[in-house]
C-alpha cells in the first residue's frame, strides 16, 4: 500500500512540475533592447533556433548580446 501512495505521489509531483514549465513565459532581449516577448516554451526554442543559424550566416546577433528573462504566468 505504501509503494501506491509513494507511486501517485511522484505521479502528482511530475505532473506539477510539468504545469510548472508550460506555465513559463520567455523574453528575448539583445543588447537590453526587447526582441520578443510572451513566449512559450516551444515559440522560444523556435526563435533561439533561427537566432543561431542567423549567427553563423552572417555573424549577427552575437551570442553574448543575446539574454532570456523567464517569467511566470499566473
């Protein structure tokens, strides 16, 4: 009985965490100045995506401009 309880347990904590992450908003800045906003998870790792292959096709935006503010959505 007691696995059971320690199973549903992790299962509640897994799923909290999981709401936890989706519940997430990302922002892009570079060089402090507001790229995009209101991201989700998946739209963030999109755009940080095309942002890497601009870098490499001509250099810009450098890496070390580029900062990502995490915010919670309630």
């Amino acid at each position: 009985m007691k696995s059971g309880a320690i199973l549903v347990s992790e299962l509640v904590t897994r799923r909290q965490g999981l709401f936890d992450v989706a519940s997430e908003l990302y922002t892009i800045l570079c060089k402090g100045e507001k790229m995009h906003s209101d991201l989700t998870e998946e739209e963030y790792f999109d755009i940080m995506e095309d942002l890497s292959i601009e870098f490499y096709q001509t250099g810009s935006p450098r890496p070390s401009d580029l900062e990502t503010k995490i915010t919670k959505r309630y």
